[in-house]
C-alpha cells in the first residue's frame, strides 16, 4: 500500500491517514530530528516500552511517561529506587511492565556513563545510514538494517536493555537518522 489521501487532501503514509494523535505525530515529529540528551533518551525509552504494543498507545501514555519519567533527565530515571519502581507498576497512565520499567533506569544510568565518549546523540547519529532507503509501497518497508543491527549490539556493549535491531530500526526512523517516509508522502523530505 503506497501513501493514502486524508480528508485534508495531503497524501500520508497510510497509518497517519485519519485525524488525531498518529497523525500530528507524523507530520510534526517523527523522521524529524531531536537534539538533546532527554529527547534522545526518550524516544529510546518510548521505542522499549512499545515493544509488543502499538505506537497509539504509547503516544496516548506519552505525557504520563514524560511525568513520572521527570522529562526523562537521565540521573533523575537513573536514581528510580526500587519503590518507585513498584510505584510505577501502579500507574495506570502508563505501560505497567516491570522489565521496560527497570530497563529505562537502565538505560538512564547506560546514558549517563556515555557522556565521557560524547554522549547518547551522538553515538546514535553514529549509525546513521549513508543512504536513505526510499519505499513506495509499505511492503518495501525494512524493520531491520545492517545500521540497526550494529546499533543494537554496541548500544548492549554499553549497557543498554530493550534496544534490538527493530527497535533500533523504529528508533532510527522516529529521530530523523533516515526519512521514514513513503515516497508520496507529503512529509519525504521535509525534515532533511
């Protein structure tokens, strides 16, 4: 299936084709790049957490997460205590998943020890793919590269938990390390 034509008139990948939460997320967020340690360890944090799940869900759960996640300020998720954690599997506001929930301290404290070798941005835009890939259709759609997969082991190496090669490859469309978009779509290209 190639980009569809909204309600609006603007042709759109096609899970973005309806008004609401996907729709702004896909034409003011995601391919865009992010600059920052927090907005980079959100989206990696969100990425894990949507693992099994759908994104409309965890876009709906987003300012909750952004909440008890302090605005995802590495040392403060870093330092969640094992209270807050089982804190935090009462929270109906957000995914209650004890592995993701530790994994995002985790991946906190990973981020903090990274900051000697540059930081978080910078080791992710490391892996940034010379080439875009430029699908038609969403059957030409990849959930892995060779970028993704070496991300994902060396992110490991570093510490990091829930970062496998799909997510990594949903992490690298949702910061913009390549144009996520189908071509046809009215946001190709707009972020680059």
């Amino acid at each position: 299936m190639g980009p569809i034509t909204g309600e609006d008139g603007v042709a759109r990948c096609p899970w973005a084709g309806g008004p609401g939460p996907m729709r702004d997320y896909h034409d003011h967020e995601w391919g865009h790049p992010v600059h920052g340690e927090a907005a980079h360890l959100e989206r990696l944090v969100l990425e894990g957490f949507q693992a099994g799940l759908s994104w409309s869900t965890i876009l709906t759960k987003r300012e909750r997460f952004r909440e008890v996640f302090s605005g995802f300020e590495a040392e403060t998720v870093a330092a969640l205590t094992d209270d807050d954690v089982e804190r935090l599997m009462a929270d109906p506001g957000i995914v209650r998943n004890r592995a993701k929930i530790e994994a995002a301290r985790r991946n906190a404290a990973a981020t903090i020890a990274l900051r000697g070798e540059g930081g978080l941005e910078a080791m992710l835009r490391a892996y940034a793919p010379t080439d875009s890939p430029a699908p038609a259709t969403t059957e030409e759609l990849g959930t892995t590269s060779p970028e993704s997969t070496a991300l994902s082991k060396a992110l490991k190496k570093k510490g990091f938990a829930f970062v496998g090669p799909t997510t990594m490859y949903a992490l690298m469309e949702a910061l913009g390390l390549f144009d996520p978009h189908l071509v046809g779509c009215h946001a190709r290209g707009s972020a680059s």
